[in-house]
C-alpha cells in the first residue's frame, strides 16, 4: 500500500476525509513551484529544488481536507492529526530497525 492510501484510510476511519492533491512532480513542474516569488510571480510553496523535493522521487505527497469550502480548516486538529501520525510511523521504523541491529548483534 502506498503512503498516501495509508494516510486516507487511517483518516476515514476517524470520518476524517483526505483528498490528495498531487503526488509525483516532474522536473518542469517543480522548477516552477520553486521560482514562485523568486524570480516568477506568487507566492513561495515551497523550499525544495527539483532533486531536493521527495515528490520527484515519488515519496511525497500534499493533501487537504476533501469538503468544499474547508479544504484547509484545521479547527478540529485535521492537519495535526496528520502530523502526529507522520511522526509516529517514523518511530515505528526508528524502533524496528533498533529491534534489528539488537538482532545482528550490532547496537
């Protein structure tokens, strides 16, 4: 299962819905995300250059709330929920490789 599907059915099952809004970005695309506001008009969305952005890789992707009109809304806690589970499943990883390395004798 891919990230951004785990990420939507952790969030429906607390009547929470994601809608993903981009996923994989090509070189083009981001190169123009990042000239905004630096030498292209609007407003800077984001920090990374085109090898530095996970989504060029097919690791990343951006998502909002899938109600028109609140796409955005974090008044019940929708986006830190979803930070929280980020963070989580980091640790999860970070604990498994631990268990791991204890395994092999090597931590």
């Amino acid at each position: 299962m891919r990230k951004s599907e785990d990420a939507s059915a952790v969030m429906q099952k607390k009547n929470m819905n994601l809608l993903i809004t981009e996923t994989w970005r090509t070189k083009d695309e981001q190169d123009a995300l990042f000239a905004k506001d630096r030498t292209a008009p609007g407003s800077i969305v984001t920090n990374c250059k085109y090898s530095q952005s996970a989504h060029c890789w097919g690791v990343a992707f951006d998502f909002c709330r899938n109600i028109k009109g609140s796409e955005y809304t974090n008044e019940d806690g929708f986006f830190n929920i979803i930070g929280l589970l980020q963070h989580y499943n980091k640790w999860l990883k970070y604990i498994k490789m631990i268990k791991i390395l204890k395994i092999l004798h090597i931590f």
